[in-house]
C-alpha cells in the first residue's frame, strides 16, 4: 500500500526524497562527505605507547604507573588537526577509529583482529597486526584483567558463564566484565572547565605537603594526580604548537586565523577556567579525550548535563555578541563530530551482543538544579534543535522531566521525537530522584544526579562503585524449572541444576513458581559469585588515576575509584544485575498458569513437547498460547502474574550481597535480548527458538495491542514495589506517526509524556516510524543507509544492523491509529 | 417466594426462569468492542467504545460488524492456520457449516448455522470468532475509567456504533458514569432515532458528533435504507435544545455517491438555517472497512471503488466553514 505523505516522518521524508540529511551548515557538510563510507580504523597508538610505559614501571604502584602510562600516551600520540575542525584532539588519528586497551584484554587481541579484518567491521593493515603481536600481546599474556579475572572465578562459575570460550559467554550468562572496565559515567567536565587543572593540580599538591610521611597509598594518589594534571596539560600544549605550525603554512586568511585562534584556546584550556563557549567546549573535549584514553566505560564516557555546565560561557558570549545561535551550534557540532568519530571496539566471540558501532554517549539535558528547581535554559533548546540538524546519531540525548517540566520544552521534545530518529530518550526525575535518596545522599546532591549510558544514574562526585556486571538470561530459568534442570542453550543440553520438585511431581503453579524461584537463585548466585570475583581482580589491577582526581569521594578518600571506597563515597550499582526477557518471562508463565492450571486445556507434558519440536506439528497448541491472556495489554491476570514475578526477581537478588554489598536489578538488554534469543530454545509465551526474547521491561515485541497507554499502564502495574533493589526499568514504545500528526499529535504526546511522569516510570523512548520503511530498508539497504532507528537506549543505522535484530525492530509493536 | 438473581447472561436467564428463579436481569450494552488510544474522535486521547446494532444500512459503511443487533459469527482467514494443521472447526460442527476448500482454507455455509458457537470455542487462534459481547455499565467503565486517573491530554470517552442511540438506556447510564467522575464524553450517531431518545443520551454529553450523509430524501432513503426526515428534524431541535453542548455535522464523502459539490452545497445550506453549530466536517470515504465484510460471509457493494483525493475535501471544507461562519480548523 501506497504510504499517505502526510504520515511520513521528517527522516522518512529525506529518504524517500533520495535526498539524505544535509546539515544547514557548511563546515559540518564537509566533515560529513566520507564519513558514513569510512570503516572504521583500528588505530594501534594507544595499546603500543601505553604497554611501552607499563613495561618499565612494574615496581611502582599501580596507581602512579597507569598515571605514568596515560601521561606518557599523552605526550606521545599523533597529533592531528584535521581541515576545518574548531575542535581539536584525537585518541587515534583522524577519521573514523576505535582504539586497543591490551591491559584488560589483550590476549585475544590476534584472534578478534583479525576476526575484525575478515568482517569488514574494522580495518586494520596486517603490519598492525604484527605490531600487536609482537609488542603488545606478549607483555599481557596472564597479566590482563580478564586473566586474572577468569583466574578467580569458581570453576563451576565460569563453566556456566563461558563454557568453552573464555572470552566470550555461551548465553545462559552473558558477562559484560572486562569488555569495559567502568560501569556507565559521565565526566566530571564541570570541574574543570570552572577550575582549570592547574588549580586541581595545586590542591593535588597542598593535600600531598600535608600527607604524613609514612602514608605511602595516599601520596600515590596525590602524585598520580599530578601527573595526569601534567599529562593532559602537555597533550594540550602540543596541539597549541601544532595549530601554530599550521597557521604559518595556511594560506586561506580566514583558516589561518581560526588556527591561530585553537592555538590560544589549547594554551588556556584544560589548564585554565574556560572563558568563552569555545574555550570551554574545547576543555571538554580534552578531557573527555583524557577519559577515553585512560580506561574503556560501559557506553564510552558519556557528557553529562551538558546545558548546565555549558550555560554560563554559552550565555555570557550570546549576550556580549561574541556568538549567535549558528556559531554557537557550529561549534558544539564541531564537538558532535570529534564524538561520532570515536568508535569503541566491540567486537566480541558473541559479537551481536552490541550493534551497530553502538556508543552512547549520552549528553543530558533538563531536570532540576540543586535548589529544586526547573534547569532548562537557552541551551536547552538549541541543543534540542541542532539534535534535529545535525546529520549523525551521536551524541546520545536524553531529557530529564518532572512534574515542572515547563510545556515549552515537552513540545520541543515531541516535536523532536516525532522527526523519527528515535531522540531524546526521557529519564523521570519523579521516579529516579526517590531511588537515589533511599542511599542515604542530601536531596541536593540526588536532584544533580547524571544519566549515562542507556538508562543508568550516577551522581559524579559521589558514587564509586565501578565493577561492571553482567544479563541474566531469565527465561533459560524457566526452562530450567519445568525440566530438572536442563537447558538447551545453542543446540545442546545441559544439567545445571535439579529444583526441588521433579518435572513429573509438578501439579500446580506455586509447584512451577517454586521451581522457578530456584532456578533463577541458581542464576543469581553464580551471578554474585562473578561479581565479586570481578571486584576483587579489578581492585588489583585496575587504577584510574584521572577519573579519580576529577571524583570528590575519590580525593577526600585518596583512593582510586577502582578501590572499595567506604564512608566517603557511595559504593553503589545502579541497576548492575540486568533482567533479560521478562515479558517473555511473563508471557509464559501467564500462559502456562491460564491453560494448564486453571483451564485444564493442555497438560505440561504438552507444552514441553511442543517447545522440544519448536512447535513444529504443534501449530495449534502456539495458536493457543500466543492466545493467552497478554501481558501489556492491562489484563488482570496477566499483570497479577507479572508483578508476582517481578517479585520474586527482586527477593531473590537481595539475599546476597559482594564484598562492596546488595547489587541491584535492571532491566537494560541494550541488544542481549537478541542474541541470547537466537540461542534459545522455543519458550512456553509461543516464542520460536531462535527468535529475539522480549526487551526491557516490555511486553514482546508486538503483544501489546491496546496502544500505548495501556502498555504504560501495564508496565506501572507490574512493578512490584516490594523491595527497593529495582532501578533502570528501560521501556521502548514504537509508535506509527499517524497518531502524531499536527498540532492535536504533538499535544497528545506532550499529554502521553505528563502520564508517564505520572505513573513514576523510570525511563521511555519512542521509535517513530512506518512499519513499510523498515521493510523497505531491509530489502534496499542501499537506499537507506541514513535510516536511524532507535535500538535499545541508542540509535543506530538500521542497515548496519543484523537481520535478526532488524526483524525484532519491525515486530515491535506499532501503535496505530484508532 | 422467588429468588431473585442478578445476571447478565440472557442463555442463563432462559434456564433460570425454566426452574421458576425469578431473574432481575442487569442493564447490559451489546458491545463490538473498545478501542483504545483513539485520537481522531474528539479532544484528546480517547476510548471508543463501539455499540452493536444500528437501523441505518448505508453501502459504504466501513464498520459492518456494527449493523447487526445480534452476536455475529465471524472468519478470519488471515489468522487461520489452515485444516492441515488444524481443522477442528470442521470436526466441531454438527451442521456441517464448513467444507475444506482444497486450498488448506475452511468455505462457510452460513445458512446452515444455528449459532452454537462451538467452533469459535474449539478456534485455537481465534480466526473464529464472534462481534458482539455483553457488558455492564461497570464492566466498560472498568475497562475504560483506567485511564481517567491519569488522563493528561484532556481526552475522554466517545461512545460510536452502530447506532448508541439504540441503546439509548445503557448508553445514559454509562454516559453518566462518566460525568460522575468528570471524564469529558461524546456519542457519534446518525440522529435516527426518537426525539427522547437523543434527548435523554445528549443531556450527559459534552460533544455530539452528528452524521448528515445525503439531503436528498429518495437517495438518502436508497443508500442508507431509511428515511432522512427524523435525522433533519432532531439536528435542528438539538442546536435549539442543547446550545451549550459542543455540536459538530459530520458527512462522509463517497465516491459516485456524494461526491459532487452540489450534494455538499445542498447540506450546507440546510445546516445554514442551525444555530449553534460548532464544526462541519467532511470525512474523506476510505476502504478499510471491506475485509470485515469479507470475514462475516457480506458482499461489500461497493468494493474496488478506490478513495478520494484528499487534498479537495480538505480545502471544499475550509470553503465552507467560511460560508457558515464556523471557525476555521486547525
Ligand atoms: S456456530 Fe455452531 S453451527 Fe455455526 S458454524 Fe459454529 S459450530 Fe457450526
Ligand atoms: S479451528 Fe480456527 S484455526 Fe483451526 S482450521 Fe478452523 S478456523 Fe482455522
């Protein structure tokens, strides 16, 4: 069927039109004319320079040599200013590159290259290859942290874990330890773009006079510090010199004029406070290039509240005349673009885990200042306009409401979200605030709390919890309940466990939650077990002496961030055990409870030869399951049958706890939730094997029937609310533009929005879009190779997406117009 | 002394009054169902809840699952899994309603039908299945109200068909429910109905969408099977009776059939003679409707006629809000 023009998104419309996103400004289109063709490059500087430096201070602590090793990386990498950047700085060349941290895996650096090589994922010349191999691998081989990772897990652990590839999980568990080496942050740019490092560096310095002789763990904190002050002040010196040796050759006047100018601002920033718009978006790029060098973060290191700690040298040059809106956004794009160039390298055994180049960088805007109230300013909005220009998906954007959200904004947030790009994501101060609040922290501090990575919350000056964690595959325990123990994971089956009632002896649904309940503790153990293994090893080889100094706990502490910190910080996750599938979960179990308990249709022995056969020859028996009361649909039953489960996820993650203390839950798959679906078997919701398992805190993809509200409404219900352990509840709601059109659409969504505040949801995203554009895209990959779509807490180009990732993306439901 | 029940099943109505119970049946609404999210009928995000049964029988009707008073037998094929892997339904029926088609898909005798609803019983993927339920007012007000507490978009419930009118006590009793909680309602109806009728729903209505499909008596009278002067006469005691309720004519634009601007000219004009209109709305026709037709054995007349530009109605529209002094939409 032909599609009504009036029902197209702006995205949509570009790429009918053949006429793909062009930005409004000239320099921006330039950067932008190779860069979707550019694969990205492996750039090997960093792994070399920085396993040079490590190789010669193995004496020293392990603090002052991972700042010695950063300082030297500093100092030695390629400087490059590309042709009209405003912006300067790189951690690897120019163009499109991804960078090498051999210390947390390097090892299995010659296999995954060239396993990137061969996919065409990445380029990289075989002579690199031989680089690594040579100066790199050798130096980690039992040394990096996953080594010593894997070392310290219980056999059994790591059997269910890995089974037989240790560098990549088999599905049941899938572990994210050691792909990254931080859960989800945001730099602390504020601090500096305010302070300047070399006033950090002199507290540094005064702290270490005053540090007692014999207290040698605090000196090294103190002088780490100040060599990664002298580090990133050095980096910045040489591009200063670098922007001068290239204004003398230019010969355009007004290029020339523009290098003069990035030389004075890298004389000033990071080591001086920012004075101007310019000054202080170069300071933030330095340091989040600083960041990025250091250590690799769940994500890559996200931006924080951009509009507030960019506002005041943002308002003081609009003011003076200095900028205007365009110069204002041609810079801050200019940032965009040094950010969409950083390509973390994320190939994995399991490489679908993570799609599509996926980094988010999530820069914040909205919410609340310290005091309570509203934050949105000027800034606000043009940042939310240059999200609607600017032709790339990066940086990640969220916004933060609340009950106050001034209706100007919400209507610049739909009018955004209804171009089609799947931006802004939207956090709820009104459900997030209280959670932060039950650690014990002033309101003050919570209300200034940073949103990075999908849908994670950090308070920058205050947390420190560090150990990333790990997706639990929740539906594999519900195999495991209804069949001894056995789960068929990728073809073969396996005996983990035996719950305490026999398959045979089952005879009601409390018999089946039981078994549940145990298999999922099966689960959840083995999930502490890692974790704490993981605190332990990384608390031994791991020291980040740059995020620490920008990290107030971290300094009154003097202890590095990788360290248990107790009584200054917060040594708290935020949502760090991952819940995959609950709404297949839900779905099943709803199904199973309806039909063969109460109803009596079919018998679990049924049901479980269906699922063996995938329900080959069992086409019925699905009809009748997928015909079950839906979860989503704000059915009583189901939803009863949801909120009991939720419960007894929560219950049991709370009966242990790791060295640092209680993990909490979340329910963030990113793309897991597809991968781990195609190695599963069929499941008892009517799901075939192989197919995505649900996402988030969703419903399956397209079960949802009754629009969205419902599907909020449904979600608000199903939380338990029984214990406080249950953070980042991610929902992503597909909607078909036609319930957007005009005014009257924006209005509803503006309204759709206020009751999602409402119901306390913890976070929403909205993939608007046709459902024939998607069909299309997969068919003429060519032709849409700008489509972005929301993913799962990022967006990303549809094309460069699997196919069973792109097929989980259609069946999502769309919501229609009625 | 009798035992009195309350039910709402009229099958166990009969069986209870056979053993001398006697039965104080529950005011039920015959309901096709209730869509929700619904953002074209009225302000806001609405439900809509679509009554059964309706006196008019226009040709291009879009909903015809909504005609008929009674329970409706209907077949999906597009959900059916086809007899290889299934065909209980044959099985089922003692009527012998069904054939197997040769093409893996069931063909229905209706005519053979006693409406045991067996085979929607056994119907594992609900290809089978029936239009029309019985529900209390408290049952859609459960099924609706969810959502009042949290309403922001200043939306509500529209009450549609069918005709409401023809349910006109259920409909009031639900419509008042609704003022009781302060939830913003509107009835969509074709005005054919008794004067008391309309006035007893409108009294609990904040806006009434109004259907003027043809002025023409005889032409009314062929396309929709009934006689247009009780609809002509009701408008016009409403605007007079009800000047504060929101009031808005609605014609649907038929290809062949009204399509030519005199026959809109000509509705216009009568309208002119109102007062208190809100709004004149032209509804482009569209063919969504004809699988329904399909599902429940109808033959859709007026299939493959295509649709209409929209572009023309839309601005014919604007025109003619001009001509009435009515505001102009945005
Ligand atoms: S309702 Fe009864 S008679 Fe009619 S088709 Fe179904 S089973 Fe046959
Ligand atoms: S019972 Fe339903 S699914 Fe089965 S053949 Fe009949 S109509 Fe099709």
């Amino acid at each position: 069927m032909a599609m009504n023009a009036c029902c197209l998104t702006e995205q949509e419309k570009r790429i009918e039109s053949g006429a793909g996103q062009l930005s409004p400004r000239q320099r921006i289109n330039g950067f932008l004319s190779n860069f979707r063709d550019q694969i990205p490059r492996i750039d090997i500087q960093r792994a070399v320079l920085f396993t040079e430096s490590m190789s010669q201070t193995e004496n020293y602590p392990m603090n002052i040599r991972r700042a010695k090793a950063l300082n030297y990386v500093l100092n030695h990498i390629d400087v490059v200013i590309e042709d009209n950047e405003l912006i300067v700085g790189t951690c690897g060349g120019a163009g499109r590159h991804s960078i090498l941290f051999p210390e947390v895996r390097g090892p299995w650096f010659e296999k995954a290259l060239r396993g990137a090589q061969k996919s065409k994922a990445f380029q990289i010349s075989d002579e690199d290859i031989q680089v690594i191999k040579e100066k790199v691998i050798p130096y980690w081989k039992g040394k990096s942290a996953h080594e010593r990772y894997l070392a310290m897990l219980p056999p059994d652990t790591r059997e269910v874990i890995y089974g037989n590839d240790n560098w990549g999980s088999a599905g049941l568990l899938q572990d994210n330890a050691n792909i990254n080496t931080t859960l989800n942050w945001a730099g602390n740019y504020k601090k500096v773009i305010d302070k300047g490092i070399l006033e950090i560096k002199k507290e540094m310095q005064e702290r270490l006079n005053k540090v007692p002789d014999s207290d040698y763990s605090k000196m090294a904190f103190l002088q780490s510090a100040i060599i990664v002050c002298d580090g990133i002040m050095g980096y910045a010196t040489r591009y200063a010199n670098k922007a001068r040796q290239l204004a003398l050759k230019e010969k355009d006047p007004k290029r020339k004029e523009e290098l003069e100018m990035i030389a004075r601002n890298c004389e000033r920033v990071p080591a001086h406070p920012a004075r101007s718009f310019w000054e202080a978006l170069q300071c933030q790029w330095f340091v989040q290039t600083a960041y990025k060098l250091e250590q690799p973060t769940v994500g890559v290191i996200s931006l924080g509240r951009f509009d507030q700690y960019m506002y005041s040298t943002f308002n003081k040059d609009y003011q003076a005349g200095v900028i205007d809106e365009e110069r204002a956004l041609e810079l801050m794009e200019c940032l965009w673009f040094k950010i969409a160039n950083y390509v973390p390298f994320n190939i994995t055994a399991t490489q679908n885990y993570f799609e599509g180049y996926c980094h988010f960088e999530q820069t914040v805007l909205g919410g609340q200042t310290k005091d309570g109230h509203d934050a949105t300013n000027e800034l606000t909005y043009l940042i939310l306009r240059s999200k609607k220009e600017f032709p790339l998906h990066y940086p990640d954007l969220s916004v933060r409401v609340h009950s106050r959200t001034p209706d100007r904004l919400l209507r610049a947030i739909v009018e955004l979200i209804k171009e089609g790009t799947g931006f802004p994501k939207l956090l709820n101060d009104e459900e997030i605030i209280p959670f932060i609040l039950q650690n014990g922290v002033s309101i003050q501090e919570v209300r200034d709390y940073v949103p990075c990575g999908c849908t994670e919350v950090r308070l920058l000056d205050i947390d420190t919890y560090m150990a990333v964690g790990c997706n639990l595959n929740t539906p594999a325990a519900l195999e495991m309940a209804m069949n001894d123990g056995v789960v068929d994971i990728d073809g073969t089956k396996k005996k983990l466990m035996a719950p305490s009632i026999k398959a045979t002896d089952i005879k009601t649904y409390e018999d089946l939650l039981q078994n549940f309940t145990e298999a999922w503790d099966f689960l959840v153990q083995h999930y502490y077990k890692r974790q704490a293994a993981l605190e332990i090893s990384n608390a031994a080889c791991l020291a980040a002496p740059f995020m620490s100094m920008l990290n107030d706990a971290c300094v009154e502490s003097l202890t590095d961030i990788h360290q248990p910190i107790r009584g200054h910080g917060l040594s708290k996750d935020t949502g760090n055990l991952s819940v995959i599938g609950f709404g297949t979960v839900v779905e099943s179990l709803a199904a199973i409870k309806k039909l063969i308990f109460e109803e009596k249709k079919i018998t679990l022995d049924e049901l479980k030869k269906a699922l063996e056969a995938n329900f080959e020859g069992h086409e019925r028996l699905r009809q009748i399951l997928l015909n079950a009361p839906q979860y989503g649909n704000n059915d009583d039953f189901a939803t009863e049958v949801a909120r009991q489960a939720d419960e007894i996820i929560c219950d049991v993650v709370r009966r242990y706890r790791t060295p640092n203390g209680p993990q909490n839950l979340k329910h963030v798959p990113v793309t897991t939730h597809v991968a781990m679906g195609r190695k599963m078997n069929a499941t008892p919701n009517g799901r075939k094997a192989g197919e995505a398992l649900s996402e988030g805190i969703s419903p399956t993809q397209g079960r949802d029937t009754e629009g969205p509200l419902v599907t909020l409404l449904s979600i608000a219900k199903a939380k338990s609310n029984l214990y406080n352990n249950s953070l980042s509840r991610l929902t992503n709601i597909k909607i078909s533009p036609q319930i957007l059109t005009g005014e009257k659409g924006t209005r509803d969504l503006m309204a759709f929005i206020r009751t999602f505040v409402d119901l306390k949801l913890w976070h929403i995203q909205f993939a608007v879009i046709n459902k024939d554009t998607l069909i299309k895209a997969q068919k003429e990959p060519e032709k849409y190779r700008n489509l972005i779509v929301r993913v799962a807490g990022y967006s990303a180009y549809f094309t460069e997406l699997s196919p069973d990732l792109q097929n989980e993306i259609i069946n999502r439901t769309e919501h229609q117009m009625c | 002394m009798n035992l009195i029940v309350l039910i709402k099943k009229s099958s166990v109505e009969l069986s209870l009054k056979k053993v001398g119970v006697m039965v104080m049946k529950e005011l039920t609404g015959r309901i096709v169902n209730i869509q929700k999210y619904s953002v074209h009928d009225g302000p806001g995000i609405r439900d809509l809840v679509f009554m059964k049964g309706c006196p008019l029988k226009c040709i291009w009707c879009s909903n015809p699952e909504t005609q008929s008073p009674s329970f409706q037998l209907a077949y999906n094929s597009k959900r059916c899994i086809g007899v290889e892997s299934c065909g209980y339904c044959v099985k089922e029926c003692a009527q012998e309603v069904f054939t197997i088609n040769g093409k893996n898909n069931i063909e229905m005798d209706r005519s053979k039908c006693i409406n045991c609803l067996k085979c929607v019983n056994i119907c594992c993927s609900k290809a089978l299945h029936v239009f029309g339920t019985d529900m209390t007012v408290d049952e859609v007000f459960k099924k609706t109200q969810n959502q009042t507490d949290t309403w922001r978009s200043n939306g509500g419930v529209t009450i549609s068909g069918g005709e409401p009118l023809l349910q006109a006590d259920f409909v009031t009793a639900l419509l008042k429910k609704y003022k009781t909680v302060g939830v913003h309602t509107a009835i969509e109806t074709t005005g054919y109905a008794p004067w008391e009728r309309l006035e007893q729903v409108a009294r609990w209505c904040n806006l009434i969408f109004y259907d003027i499909k043809i002025l023409n008596k005889q032409k009314h009278n062929n396309y929709t099977g009934v006689d247009n002067s009780v609809i002509l006469q009701n408008i016009k005691k409403l605007t007079e009776k009800f000047p504060d309720i929101e009031i808005i004519v609605r014609t649907p634009v038929i290809p062949n059939i009204n399509n030519q601007e005199k026959d809109i000219i000509n509705i216009v004009k009568f309208l002119d003679g109102l007062d208190n209109l809100n709004d004149y709305e032209l509804l482009p026709y569209h063919g969504y409707g004809s699988s329904k037709y399909l599902q429940l054995g109808m033959t859709y007349k007026l299939e493959g006629i295509g649709s209409l530009e929209k572009e023309p109605i839309y601005e014919l529209n604007q025109r003619i809000r001009k001509m009435l002094n009515l505001r102009k939409k945005v």
